[in-house]
C-alpha cells in the first residue's frame, strides 16, 4: 500500500514534457517529438475505437517486428513479460479497456543516442500516467526507467519499447476525500489500490495470458481477448491506495 500524499500534485497535460523541460516541439529531438506525437494520437481514444483504429495507431509508431517489454516487481517476485508486434495493439487497447480513460507518458531530462542502425532514447525518469474515472476518479502515476528504439530512417518507427517500472502513486482529489470524511466505510474503500504497480489486473492477466501462451508454444490472437458476455464475465477484484492531491 502507497503512503498517503496529502500535498497538491501537478497534473501534466499529455502534450507537454514536464515543466522545466519544455514543450515538445518538431524542433527538438525528433524521438521526443515522437513521443509527443504517440500520447496526441491517444488523446484521440474513445470508447468506439475499434481493433482496426488501435492496429492503424500501432502501425503508425511501430516496427514490423517490434518488441515490447515491461519488467515490475509485485509480492511474489519480479516480473517481465515481452510481447512482439501482433499483440501491441491489444496491449493498449486493454489499458483502456481495464479502466482508463486517459493515457499518456512524461519524460524528464530523456537522453538521445545514435547508434549505426536505430536511434534510442533513454529516459530514467519516465512515468506513464493514466486516469480512471471508477470506482472514483483517480490519476495513476507510474515512474520507471523508459528506453526506445527508434528506426534510423524518416519514419523512426519504434522497434524497441522496455519500461522498468519501479513505483506508482495513486492520487485522488482532496475534494473527494472532503466528501466522504465521515464515512469510514467510503474511507476505507479510498484507501485501497486500483491497481498493482500501476497496472490494472485487466492487463496483468493479459500479460500473464500472453506469457503462458508463449511457453507453451502456442500464440495469443485478437480473438483471445475478446471481453466475455456479461452473464459470464467475472468482476476484477481491485485494490487502491487513496493519495490526494
């Protein structure tokens, strides 16, 4: 469970880096201006797009043979989960389907090399920030490590994604908390994560879907991931931590 944060946190709009770093502009790196361009194209996410919006997003940011990683740690050890190209656009797309209702990512003093065939970017201090409107409006802060590859050409496709999460707050508005001071049992429910490390159980058991599917041999298709008839679906179990702002 997250300490409680009880002073005011910025909210960054997703068109800017954070303050001090300025706004990205097409004169700056072009890998940041990449970035830029990927959270402007989430900002265009709405509930009715569809498998073919989110496979045309993936094809405008990625490599054919892109690969995307992400390494946590949760209770029983640390975790690392790849997946390749195809299941990119299900990745995303469950990030929204697990709750968000907003997506985008924050670097901070971020480092670009050029290498003989790609370019990366590697950003110590990246967080990917998401915000849900369920159980009650909450703004998740994921902070880790962000390196990208970039393809050296006029499309700086990414080839490479790798994010090592290492923490996350959840913040929730001091107004709420003000609404419900004298209702213990909306307190306790504040006080309890949404997600673990960041990440809503949505996605991690579409990783760990992913994951088993690779050892034994066999691929995960879009079909797969098709949301079950609400007569049969199961409701994720979350729990939160209430940080205000």
């Amino acid at each position: 469970m997250l300490d409680r944060d009880v002073g005011p946190t910025p909210m960054y709009p997703p068109t800017y880096l954070e303050p001090g770093i300025g706004r990205h502009t097409p004169y700056g790196n072009q890998t940041d201006h990449r970035i830029f361009e990927f959270n402007k194209r989430l900002q265009n996410c709405t509930e009715e797009c569809d498998n073919l919006w989110w496979d045309a997003f993936t094809t405008e940011f990625f490599e054919d043979d892109a690969m995307l990683t992400i390494t946590f740690c949760l209770e029983d050890g640390p975790k690392r989960y790849t997946i390749g190209r195809t299941l990119i656009p299900c990745y995303f797309r469950n990030i929204f389907e697990g709750g968000a209702t907003e997506l985008y990512y924050v670097l901070k003093h971020p480092k670009e090399a050029f290498h003989s065939n790609f370019v990366s970017l590697d950003c110590d201090q990246g967080s990917m920030v998401t915000q849900h409107g369920k159980p009650m409006f909450t703004q998740v802060c994921v902070e880790g490590r962000l390196y990208l590859e970039f393809m050296f050409d006029d499309m700086m496709w990414i080839k490479t994604w790798h994010f090592s999460i290492r923490q996350h707050q959840e913040l929730i508005p001091r107004s709420i908390l003000a609404m419900h001071a004298q209702d213990p049992q909306m307190l306790d429910q504040l006080s309890k994560n949404i997600t673990q490390c960041g990440l809503s159980n949505s996605t991690l058991n579409y990783l760990r879907l992913c994951d088993t599917r690779a050892h034994a041999g066999t691929h995960v298709t879009p079909q797969d991931l098709q949301p079950q008839p609400p007569e049969t679906a199961s409701r994720p179990a979350f729990s939160r931590s209430g940080s205000a702002w």
